[in-house]
C-alpha cells in the first residue's frame, strides 16, 4: 500500500477559532432568513426596530466566536448550548417584555 496518499478533512488545518467564527457566522444567519424577529413590533413601542433586530442577527452570529474562544467547560457540543444560551439570554428577555411576542 505504499504511495497512497491518506485523505485529511478538509478542515483538519485550519485554525479552531477561526473555523468556530466562520461556522458561527454562517449559521447564525440562517435562521434571519428563515424567520427572524420582526422589527414592526418594536416599531409600535417607540423603539428602533431595525436595531433591535440588528442585535439579535450579532447574538446569533457571535455563538460560533464564543464557542471558539472559550475553553470551558471542555467538552465542545456542551460548550456551544452554554454559549448560546449566554448570548441570547439577554435578547429573548427583552423580547419577553413586548406585547405581542413570547407568552403574550
């Protein structure tokens, strides 16, 4: 069997962090375009709606950079739901607090 190269994963090389960042990024928007948080209903609350939105667009995305930068707890795939669960904490409690989104 000699002269048969092994085949690596494609992402065997490349940097951990920066592999969390872009991975982080990519599917973090993809629920924006599946469905998102609709900036009309902030809109009617004197509050910037686009900006409101705009903050949940960078919790999402920010998942996968802290998930890269973090080292606890050790195990990955328990670090990426505390992560989440960290960055989106604070938005979805606001949300909670409009009417016409959440429990209301």
């Amino acid at each position: 069997m000699s002269g048969t190269a092994t085949r690596r994963p494609i992402l065997a090389n490349a940097p951990y962090l920066a592999t969390c960042v872009a991975l982080g990024l990519a599917v973090g928007w993809l629920p924006s375009l599946l469905h998102g948080p609709i900036a009309e209903k902030f809109n009617v609350l004197y509050i910037e709606g686009r900006i409101a939105v705009w903050g949940f667009h960078l919790a999402r995305c920010s998942i996968g950079f802290w998930v890269g930068a973090t080292i606890w707890p050790r195990a990955w795939y328990v670090r990426g739901p505390l992560c989440g669960l960290l960055a989106l904490l604070p938005l979805t409690v606001i949300s909670l607090a409009m009417p016409g989104c959440g429990f209301t």
